[in-house]
C-alpha cells in the first residue's frame, strides 16, 4: 500500500460474477487518471473472486473479503470504510467506465468547487450490445437536483457520481435496512445536502437486467421498506423535513404521496405511486436474492 493516500477511491462491491468483474476491473485500471485505489469488496463469493483479486500484481488493487451476508449497502459501507481517498466512486461489478471518466470528471468537479458530481451514461444488454432508454437519454442538471430526482423527472446512476468522503459520511452512507435501491436513497440524501455538478458526456456504460428477481417483487420490498421509512421518526427527520426546506412544493407533494423511483439501480428507472397502492405485505427475500437484484 503507498504510504499517502490516492485521489480517488474505486469500490466495487461484488458477489459471484467473476468473468464480468474482469471486464469492470479493467475499465478502472485502464483509466487515463491512474491515482486511484480499487476496493474490491467481495461477499463470500464462491466462484474464485477472492482469489483472483489476491493474484492481481497492481499495487492499487485491495481486497475487502466479507462473509457471504446478502446486504450490498453492508459491503458498499465496508468499502467506505477501507477507503483512503477524498473522493469516492462506485462501480457496479457488471458495469464499465469509458477511459477518461475520472480525469475529465475530477478536474470538472474540482474547477466548479463542488462536493459531488455526476456523469451521463449509456445502458446496454446483459451481452454488452447497446440498450435504448425506455425514453429518451440521460440527462445533466448542475445544481440542486433533489427535486427532479424525487419527482422521476432526472436519472442519476450512482456508477456515474464521484463524492467527497466527507459528503459520503454526513449522509450517514448506505442505509442497510434497505434491501434495493440502496445507490439511489443515497444519491438524493446527498442531494439534498449539496449541489451536484453535472459532466455533459456518457462516461459510463451500465449493464441492464441481469438479475432474476421479479420486478414486481423488488418493487414491492422496496416500497415496503420506504413507506416503513417515511412512517419513522427516521423518515421524517432525515429525507422529509430537507426536502420541506430545499424543494419545490411539487416535489414535496409527490415525497407525501410516496412517489418514489422504485426500479432505479444503475440507471434504470421507473415511477410508481406507492400511495395508491396501499400496504405490501410479504417475507423479506432469501439474502442471495437481496444482493443480486441490488449492484
């Protein structure tokens, strides 16, 4: 490990995808910006990740090895953890950045003195051909964005997004009673505590659908565990009184109504009304099944 810590910390939390690990791994070394560290934090993968990762001859490689537990926010907040730089990034194990993601987005982001950032992103299949959006494009919005997050009107991938360490820890991380939808929880939190600057540039290529998990039994546990939320005095002391004091009153009228971005993990998104749903009951899913369906 070099002795001063490097500008940037890559975590790339994983469980049992090694040949496509490969091919996110090498989109991380491969940068043009190369003062980085890449955290590998592997959930008791039974497929040869550990030791792949340990034979790595890159001295900016690092292992994190966990026992198989099924939270991807307890590995996303166990690379925090071991993470040296001032700025992070995170990096589905499927998922790849173009060459110059890093050093064209850290000198954006350091010249407009912001404390986030993000980038526009590309989807593709699972075999890695181009994917369309079900509309559109993705988008860049500089400033405080909170707003059309909350009210579905802009798509932000946490595999785009480099954050101050700092923002990261006054956010409170990854919340770990979250089964799904983990990255964007924590995307708006962030949000709402900073403005984000926005690179006008697809600088990331994020995979779609691979998991097996029904889309209709991911929705249904991550608007359990909203609602849970928002019902909390947690809910309304964390999302629910920022946004009173920073959003638009049509954004906050839609968080009331719990309208949340409930298929929104790496770029994929779509609104639903939980409001209108009513109360969604049903076991908690078989922790393999939590991991798969969340990076």
């Amino acid at each position: 490990m070099n002795a001063s810590p490097p500008a940037v910390s890559v975590i790339v939390p994983t469980y049992n995808r090694l040949p496509l690990l490969r091919q996110t791994m090498a989109s991380v070394l491969e940068q043009t910006f190369g003062d980085l560290e890449l955290i590998i934090v592997d959930d008791g993968s039974s497929d040869g990740t550990a030791e792949h990762v340990r034979a790595m001859t890159d001295p900016r490689v690092r292992l994190v090895a966990l026992s198989h537990g099924g939270n991807v926010s307890r590995a996303l907040n166990a690379g925090v953890a071991a993470s040296r730089a001032r700025w992070l990034c995170v990096l589905g194990s499927d998922d790849v950045w173009l060459p110059t993601k890093l050093e064209r987005q850290l000198r954006e982001t350091e010249s407009a003195g912001r404390r986030w950032s993000y980038t526009r992103y590309e989807l593709m299949t699972a075999d890695g051909a181009p994917a369309p959006f079900r509309s559109g494009s993705s988008e860049a919005i500089s400033g405080w964005i909170a707003a059309p997050l909350l009210t579905d009107d802009l798509g932000v991938t946490i595999c785009s997004a480099m954050m101050e360490r700092s923002l990261v820890d006054e956010a409170g991380g990854f919340r770990e009673q979250f089964p799904f939808r983990q990255d964007y929880d924590l995307v708006v939190r962030i949000a709402l505590r900073a403005p984000a600057h926005a690179v006008d540039e697809s600088l990331v290529r994020a995979r779609r659908a691979l998991d097996h998990t029904p889309a209709r039994r991911r929705q249904q546990l991550f608007e359990r565990e909203h609602q849970r939320m928002v019902a909390s005095d947690q809910g309304r002391s964390g999302w629910t009184r920022a946004l009173r004091s920073t959003s638009s009153a049509r954004s906050w009228n839609a968080f009331i109504a719990v309208t949340v971005p409930s298929s929104f993990v790496c770029g994929r998104s779509r609104t639903m009304t939980v409001a209108k749903r009513g109360s969604l009951a049903g076991a908690n899913p078989a922790n393999d099944e939590m991991y798969a369906s969340s990076m």
